[in-house]
C-alpha cells in the first residue's frame, strides 16, 4: 500500500490528485447510469439500428470456424484472414462483427479437424480490427468473473470506444463451461448467482463511464475506493451485448445490454426455430421494457446457399457427411458439463455446419427464411458461414440485392476500408 500511494504521488501532476478518499461510500441503488448509445441520433449504434434487419459476420478466430467439418475450405483463424473478412463485410454494409470467446485446454476439441486448437483473443483482436476499419461494429467476448476488476473493463472499454468511435462493444458472459474457472484458480459459482455478480460489476462499469466524482463502493463482490476513469466513453457508454437463453440472463441483459444474442429454443432447423423464437424474443424485449428500456435481438444463422436449391443441399449434406465426430463428442461433452441453457435442442451432427440455425437454399430462398426470422421477431443476424471469404462475397452479389429488394435491408453506402 505504501508503495502504491508513493508511486502515485511520484508520477501526479494533475491539480485534482488526492491522496486521501473523501467521499462517502455508494451503494448499488444510488450509482450513476450513463446515457445510452441509442439515444444518440448520430451514434454508430443508432445508424445500425436503422436496418429492418442488421447483419453481422461471426468472426473465425478459432480453428474451424464454427463448423465441425473435414470438408475442404479455405476459412482461417489467423488475424490476416480475419481483418480480411471484416474489411470486406464492412464494403458489403454488414453493421456488426463479433467474437466469440472460450478458453480450452492444449488441443482445443482435437479431432481431425484440430477444432478451436488456435484461438485469437476476441477483445485484442476486435480493438485491432477496429482501428483498421471505419463504419462496422465490433464486439469482443468478455468472461467478466474470470479475474477481471470492473475498473479494468471500465478504463480497456473506455480506450476501445475512443480507439474505434464509438464502434466498439463487449459481448458480456458469465462463463457456463465447468472446466473454465478452474484455469483461473476458482470455483464457478451457481448460474443466477454469475448473473447477480455480474449486475454488480457493470452497475459499477456504468458509474465509472457517468459517475461525477471518484468512486468509492463497498458491495457483496466489489470494492472500489477514489476510483475515476478519464476519458469518458464517446456515446455514454461502450456497447453492451450479452448472450443469454435463460430468466437470469435475460433480466441482466434487459438492463444493461443494447443487444442481445440467443439461441434457437428448437434446435437448429429453419422451421422448429422460426416456431419457437417469437415467445423467446418476447420474454427478451418484456424484461428490458420492465427497465423502461428497448434492446434487439439477434440471432446467429450459419447459411449455406449456392445458385440453386439442389446444389445448396448438395454442399449442405457434403458438410454433414464430412463430420468431424470426435470434436463433435468433445464438444458436446463440455456442453453438457456446463449449466448454460441454450442450445439444449441442437443435434451433435448439426455442428459439423455449426451456427443456432441453419438457413439452406438458393439466395431467393435464403431471403424467405431470413425474413421469416425477421418476422418472429429477430432484429439481427450474426452470420457463419462454412467458407467464410467465399461465400460472404456470394452474398453481397446473390443475397444482399434481394434482402434490399425485399425491405429487409435499407441500401447502405459503401465504406472504404
Ligand atoms: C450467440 C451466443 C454467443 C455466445 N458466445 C459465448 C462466448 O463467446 N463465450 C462464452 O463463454 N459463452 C458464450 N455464450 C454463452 C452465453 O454467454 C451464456 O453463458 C450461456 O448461454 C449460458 O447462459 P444462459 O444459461 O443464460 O443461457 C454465447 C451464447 C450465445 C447464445
């Protein structure tokens, strides 16, 4: 401590520095909340919301993409491949690119596939893309309660939001895989219980993007004493995403989170999902609304379309029957010793393709199915593909036109990288 507070005073140089805490103790009732991105007019997050229907690339930061597959393909986990895709999503107008996080032991699900063995940082590589891009959304994955201090999210998100203009999210997650905390030397605690810990840390987040003073806090999880962070985020706050299938996940997202991910309730065929979705986005939209608050929902379809119906089937089933089981079996297994509740409907042999819901067919086909999720109540798609260059650009010539054709996208103006 002595050490600390002579460093401190080595390196001051501000009139406002104090080396003794003042300010009385706030409770969580009584922190500050920051004004919300979409309540800018101008703000990336409201330029995006505009869309009937928002489109996002699921990034390959990991090996294998999403797809349990030994098909051939040229889809890549490295930075080089990955800045390429968001480069050329942003041209297209895609609005948002997203990372996924998971931190797996030597050989990732192994198999044949090597499945997730490399895995890039989301939140690293996301404020990297961020600096090389100018229009698109990015948002890296956080497991908040693995060793992390709300004033370490505060202050990186803070510089994230400068780095990249208000372009730069958290996708927030409380860690549901069973052999996760262990890596960090802790026990997981009980599912609800992530969620309220993680009520704590980003009421504080939000205090120190909005609060007046220095913060001091005292709560069941978190302390904080003088604490400030400088400069304030460009738009209120970062943005906040979080993804969720659960009553607890859904509450916290309803008051924190601009956008929200879910899975597939039915499992990842077209039909079964498009029927189950509208109850689950409603359960989303109604806890937010609870907080006087709007958040959209997006969901993430993995497409696989080629000019005709019977050459997408074709590809579709090449993609399954090159199945890559032992990574499958290892991934489910690490599923199921979770406590997450999505994805409980989804098959094994649907992971060769990957994604919560699989869109097949030729690009009118396509364009029915996204607008039927478009129609259960789905704001936006956070999209994989099995070949990810590829077929990304076989949307912007086939699908992009008629989602534009058919109202479910607004022309964008093209962006240069
Ligand atoms: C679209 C989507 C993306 C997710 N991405 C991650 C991720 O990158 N890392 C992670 O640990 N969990 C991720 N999750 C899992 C959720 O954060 C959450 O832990 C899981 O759904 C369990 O919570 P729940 O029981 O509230 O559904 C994701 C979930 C969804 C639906």
């Amino acid at each position: 401590m002595l050490y600390f507070s002579s460093c401190e005073k080595l390196f001051h140089f501000g009139e406002a520095y104090s080396d003794t805490v003042p300010m009385s103790t706030r409770t969580l009732q009584s922190l500050a909340r920051p004004r919300e991105p979409q309540s800018f007019q101008d703000s990336p997050l409201s330029q995006a919301m505009r869309q009937p229907l928002m489109l996002g690339v699921f990034l390959p930061l990991q090996t294998g993409g999403w797809s349990q597959s030994t098909l051939p393909r040229g889809t890549d986990w490295s930075y080089a491949y990955n800045l390429e895709l968001t480069r050329a999503a942003e041209e297209l107008g895609f609005e948002l690119a997203f990372g996924l996080s998971q931190w797996l032991p030597k050989g990732g699900f192994g198999g044949a596939t090597h499945y997730r063995y490399n895995f890039l940082d989301p939140f690293v590589s996301a404020v990297a893309l961020a600096a090389a891009t100018r229009s698109i959304l990015l948002f890296g994955t956080i497991h908040i309660l693995y060793g992390w201090h709300p004033m370490h999210l505060a202050k990186f998100l803070a510089t994230a939001d400068h780095i990249s203009g208000g372009r730069f999210g958290a996708n927030i997650v409380t860690g549901y895989a069973a052999s996760e905390p262990p890596m960090f030397g802790l026990l997981r605690p009980e599912h609800d219980r992530r969620y309220e810990m993680a009520e704590e840390f980003m009421a504080i987040c939000e205090d120190l993007w909005a609060g007046d003073d220095n913060l001091s806090f005292s709560g069941e999880h978190y302390t904080l004493e003088g604490a400030y962070v400088s400069p304030r985020p460009t738009f209120g706050r970062p943005l906040l995403v979080s993804a969720s299938g659960s009553p607890a996940g859904f509450a916290y997202a309803g008051r924190h989170s601009d956008l929200v991910f879910t899975s597939s309730p039915a499992g990842e065929r077209y039909e079964d999902a498009v029927a189950a979705l509208p109850a689950q986005v409603d359960a989303i939209k109604q806890a937010a609304r609870k907080q006087g608050r709007e958040v959209k929902v997006l969901i993430n379809p993995t497409i696989v379309s080629r000019p005709t119906r019977k050459e997408a089937e074709e590809y579709y089933h090449a993609i399954m029957e090159h199945a890559d089981l032992e990574s499958i079996a290892n991934f489910t297994g690490r599923h199921s010793a979770g406590d997450s509740q999505s994805w409980l409907e989804h098959s094994a042999r649907g992971r060769a393709v990957g994604g919560h819901v699989h869109l097949v067919g030729s690009p009118d086909e396509i364009v029915t199915q996204l607008g039927g999720l478009h129609d259960a109540g789905i704001d936006g798609v956070q999209i994989t593909f099995y070949d990810y260059l590829p077929e990304l650009a076989f949307m912007g010539e086939e699908i992009l036109p008629r989602l534009e054709r058919a109202g479910l996208r607004l022309p964008t103006p093209a962006t240069v990288a």
